[in-house]
C-alpha cells in the first residue's frame, strides 16, 4: 500500500475530516497486516505436515499437525473481521465523499481517500489546469464533506 502526505497540506479546521476520511485506508491496512499474519501461520502449518504425521501422539507441550491447524481459525476470524470492518468504512467513506457536489472536488477525494493516492499522482491524473494547487483543492473539498461526528 502507497503511504502518502496528504495530512500536511490540510487545514487545521479540516483535519477531523480528513482522519474520517483516512479510516478506510489504515482499515486496508490492518486488513493486509491480519491477512500476512495468516498466511505466514498457514505456511508453517503446510510445512508441518511435510514432516509430521497427522495420528503421530507427541506428547509433551510440542505443537503436533491438529495443534498448528487449530491456531489458524482465530487468525482466520480476524481476517474474516478485518474485511468486513474495511467494507463497512468504505461504504461510510463514500457516502461522505458523495456529499460533496462539484465532481471536480468528488474526483480528487475519491482519488485521495478511496485509491490511496498522493498529491503528486492524483494531481497528474486529474490533469489540473495552470495554477491550480491540490493543496488547496484538496482543503476546499474537505470543508464539503458533510459528515456526523462519532462519539
């Protein structure tokens, strides 16, 4: 995932907006972190079973075939949580951004919050014209943004 400096450039008075905005991608994020955790336990179980044998008793307080397999299930949950949470703020995020009317300003919160975009890449995308700023765009589209506050 592309780590980007969007915060710098925003204003004080938009930084609230700006950190509901942001949830969807540190949830993508944690949602990566949660799906590398599994895979790593699930290839340590694969090459388990390559040298013990599933009915072997080992006794003792060594890991066997079943006891590897069983570790993946709570990984697997939080993996399964992770996305459903992920989904659930991006349809939280998109209702925020599609408040904001001109599409110009649609566009570029799309492109900032929802594809991980920095200002350099969204800037080029979206083929400003002479003089235009993101910096400024991107602080003018926040004060669009209508949204709750959470308690």
């Amino acid at each position: 995932m592309a780590k980007s400096n969007i915060a710098i450039g925003v204003d004080p008075g938009n930084v609230w907006k700006h950190s509901m905005l942001s949830g969807y991608q540190y949830q993508l994020e944690k949602q990566e972190q949660a799906e590398e955790k599994y895979k790593r336990a699930f290839e340590r179980a694969t090459m388990t079973t390559q040298y013990i044998q599933g009915d072997r008793i080992t006794g003792g307080d060594k890991k066997d075939l079943y006891d590897k397999i069983n570790d993946l299930e709570p990984l697997k949950v939080k993996v399964t949580d992770a996305i459903k949470e992920a989904v659930k703020i991006r349809a939280e995020t998109i209702k925020m951004i599609d408040s904001v009317e001109p599409i110009k300003y649609r566009l570029l919160l799309n492109l900032l919050y929802l594809n991980g975009m920095g200002y350099k890449e969204a800037g080029n995308k979206m083929r400003l014209g002479r003089g235009e700023k993101i910096e400024v765009l991107h602080n003018k589209a926040l004060k669009m943004v209508r949204c709750e506050r959470v308690k």
